[in-house]
C-alpha cells in the first residue's frame, strides 16, 4: 500500500536523485568544442522525464488523500539531533497538498519553456531547477520548524544561482538584492525558532502546537515569523526585490519566482503564525490590513508607469498578494478560502503570464511596451492565450483569479467593510492598467514592427501553453476542486482562535 511507502521522502529526493543522473551526462565535445547535441538532448530529457514523474506522484498523492481527515497524512517521523528535540518529520495535509501539486505541474512547464532559451551551461540550468523542486517540496511537507526553515533558506541558492547565472543584463546585482533581502528577513525567525526550542524542549510542529505561549511572547514571536514571511510575499514596503528579480531572471525564473516562490510567506503565515500566535495575529491585524491596502492600491499605481512588461506583471503580483495578506488575517472561512485559492490560482495565472512574455521576448527581444503591437494580426493565436490569461488576471467570473478575489472580499467585508472597498476599488485598477495592456499589445502599432520576424506559437509553446489555460477556466467553474482540501486545515486553524 503507498500509505506504507516513505512516499514523501521519495517526493522530495527524486528531483535529487534526476539531478545526479544528469551530473553523470558525460559533456562529450565536437572539434570545435561545443558540447555534442545528443549530451544536451539527454540533459533535457532527463530533467523533463524527471519533472514530470514528480508531477505524476504528485496526482497519485491527491488521490489517495483524504480530505475529510483531521490529522496531517504520509507521515514520516526520524529521530535527527535527539539532544535539541529537532526530528524529520513530514506529512501532508489540505493545507500543504494544492501547493505541491502546484509546484510539481510548473517545474515541467519551466524546463520546456527553457528548451531553446537557454543556450549556456544547461547541465547546471537543470541541476539547480530539479534541486529547487525537491526543496519547495520538503518546505511545504515538513512539520518540524528546523527542517521548514532549513528547507526555506535553502530555496534562496538554487534561485541565486539561476537569476545570477542566466538572467538579464544586471543579473549579479538583482541575484544579490533578492538574496540579501530574503536572507536577512529569515534572520529574527531563526532566532525565534531558537526560543520555541528552548521554550518548549523540541521542534516538532505537532508538539509545540499543544504549548501555550504568553500574549507577550507571542506578540514577539510573531513579529520574528513575520519579517521572514513578509519578505517572501512579498508585502509592501518590503517588495521592491522583486521587480529587479523579475526583469533580470529568466523566463522560466520569473514563472517559478511568482508562481510558487512568493506563496512561501502566505504559506508560512497559516501554516506556523496563526496556530502558533492567535493573540498576537488579532493584536496585529489591523497593521497588516494597513500594509496590504497599501501594496493593493500603491503597486496599482506604479503599475500604470511600467514600460517594461515584466515589471508590470511583478508589480500586479505585488497587488494580488495583498489580497492574500487581507483574507489570511480576517480569520474566517471565507477570507482564508480566498486567500489559499487565490494563491494556487496566481500561481498559474501569474506563471501563464510570464510564460506569455518569453514568447514575445523570444521573438523580439524586447518587453518595451512602446515597441510591441499588433500580436493579434501578426500572431492570433498567441492574442488568444494572452486574453484568457490578462482575464484571469483581472478576476472575469468564470475564470480562477475571480474565485479568490470575490471570497477575500466577502470574508474581509465581515471584519471590516473599509478593507473590503479599498480592496474591491483597486480591482477597477488592475482591470485598467491589464487590459490596456492588453489593447497594447495585440491591437496597438508597434515602434519597430518591421524589424521582427514574427511567428505564431509553434507545438511546444502550444502545449505548454493550453494546460495553463485549461486550468484557469477549470478552477473557474469548478472551485471545489481545491476549497475541498481546505475544509478541515482552515477550521482546525479557526479553532485557536476561539
């Protein structure tokens, strides 16, 4: 039975395991000194046959689930350092399951979208995309605090390795900028972690939920908890990392960055901050509505300004994280329904959207707004998959980005009315800033259009392409196809606040 199998374990270290294997691909040279093509095609092959195993696992893991369960699911449990109570353990719950899922359905999209792309050290392109899965993976599985936090802080290097190495112009100062900024933020959680070990004698997230700490050490705690997270969301005035990031990392960096990379701190805010400081969380939460009213309506403006595509889109990102802040921190159903759903649909819509401009980019070698246009005469189909991606984005009922949205403003208007009409206000700004984009770039004349040769999206972008849009109306229509999952984690979470 898999119940009996270490199936997470197995999860985490597979992409690894494809990482060596690609490390084994002798780079056999031509006269020249150019790697053969059969080295490359196997490198690729490789990474993609791995990528897509984990996905497949992945599915297996959600159907086995049990979603009506109250206790987490495939545990694992190895004694580590027995002498500071820090142990290995891993399991699942609703909670953590849509985000793998979600993760291991991107890693593919991101190898194939890099398949002509990237032309330089492609070994090491692969390696450090496969070693960042496994460590998304083990962060959003485990239960122990120092495993989460070993798992957290070590996503940064496989991701500072691919801004730096492959990005854009000014990659080594954008690498650095988002490395710093996150570094340092995990910096008062460490030393968080630290006390709740000594407080409570272990790191095990199941034990140190049953230890009740004081109101002050809470108010404490959480503040160590959320600078990290803040980070990772990111939340305003802590964002400005990621449009460097964005415009300098490559396009399948930028479809992982905003895909799953800024869903860790929203992660972290349910999975540790609310069960663990519930007082401090109600003490907090009018600061955190303040924050995220703010990113909503400020990003929506510096939205409008962006000439560059890419910073457009980080900017949007920034915006719709806020909504996720808002519904974590109105503690009812709905707000954290939203909020997750949200998450999983950005991720995918996010993701299509930066996908959708490395094709452009492929093309022309350009996201100057000003020197793009016409893409609905010169490439109709690609117009057609940017639509549905721009309404998604905008929240147009019947696609995902409207579920989450309409959830989080209906859980906020039942804490406190003003956050609901900032939040429903700056939806009228996203829809503006997006479809001008939009009008822009499909029906706009372009500054220099008779300098590209411009071809419609061929099979492989088609094919990267379609799942993406498939998923958006799906999650649309049929919502319960993740809120399902979310029943039993939200209501243990509502629970500690009771």
């Amino acid at each position: 039975m898999i119940e009996d199998w270490p199936i997470l374990s197995i999860l985490i270290f597979l992409p690894i395991f494809g990482a060596f294997l690609i490390l084994l691909i002798p780079n056999k040279l031509n006269q020249d000194g150019e790697i053969l093509k059969n080295s490359i095609t196997n490198i690729k092959l490789v990474s993609l046959w791995t990528s897509i195993m984990t996905f497949l696992m992945t599915l297996l893991l959600s159907l086995k689930f049990n979603y009506t369960e109250k206790q987490y699911q495939f545990l694992e449990f190895y004694e580590w350092v027995p002498s500071l109570g820090i142990v290995y353990r891993v399991g699942l719950d609703g909670l953590s399951l849509p985000f793998i899922v979600l993760t291991a359905f991107l890693v593919p999209i991101c190898i194939l979208c890099s398949w002509n792309t990237i032309q330089h050290k492609i070994k090491e392109f692969m390696i450090s995309f496969l070693i960042l899965e496994a460590f998304i993976i083990g962060m959003f599985s485990a239960l122990d605090i120092v495993v989460f936090y070993i798992f957290f802080e070590a996503v940064l290097i496989p991701m500072f390795l691919i801004i730096g190495i492959w990005g854009g112009v000014e990659r080594i100062y954008a690498s650095f900028k988002f490395f710093l900024y996150t570094l340092l933020g995990s910096v008062l959680m460490l030393i968080a972690i630290i006390y709740i070990i000594a407080t409570t004698g272990t790191s095990d997230l199941i034990q140190v939920l049953d230890y009740d700490f004081s109101k002050t050490e809470q108010l404490f705690l959480f503040l160590g908890f959320f600078f990290s997270f803040a980070v990772k969301v990111p939340m305003w005035p802590f964002h400005t990392w990621l449009p460097d990031a964005h415009v300098q990392a490559p396009t399948a960096g930028s479809i992982i960055l905003a895909g799953i990379l800024l869903k860790m701190g929203g992660y972290g805010f349910l999975r540790f901050s609310l069960p663990l400081f519930p007082d401090a969380s109600l003490f907090y939460q009018p600061y955190i509505f303040f924050l995220s009213c703010v990113a909503i309506v400020y990003t929506s403006f510096v939205a409008f300004a962006q000439q560059d595509i890419k910073k457009l889109i980080a900017y949007s990102s920034v915006a719709h994280m806020g909504f996720v802040t808002i519904g974590i921190f109105c503690f009812n159903t709905q707000g954290l329904d939203g909020a997750v759903f949200q998450m999983v649909s950005h991720g995918i819509i996010s993701g299509a959207l930066f996908l959708a401009i490395g094709v452009i980019y492929e093309r022309t070698h350009t996201r100057d707004i000003n020197k793009l246009g016409d893409f609905a005469t010169t490439m109709p189909k690609y117009s057609v998959f940017l639509m549905f991606f721009t309404l998604g984005s905008v929240g147009l009922p019947g696609t995902s980005g409207f579920i989450g949205e309409v959830l989080v403003l209906i859980g906020s208007w039942k804490v406190n009315p003003l956050v609901a009409i900032i939040s429903g206000l700056s939806l009228i700004l996203g829809a503006i800033y997006m479809l001008r984009f939009y009008r822009k770039i499909s029906f706009g004349l372009s500054e220099n259009q008779d300098k590209y040769e411009i071809h419609d999206v061929n099979m492989r972008e088609f094919m990267i392409l379609i799942p993406l849009v498939i998923f958006i109306i799906l999650f649309g229509i049929f919502p319960n196809i993740v809120l399902n999952f979310l029943k039993v984690p939200h209501f243990l979470i509502l629970e500690t606040f009771k």
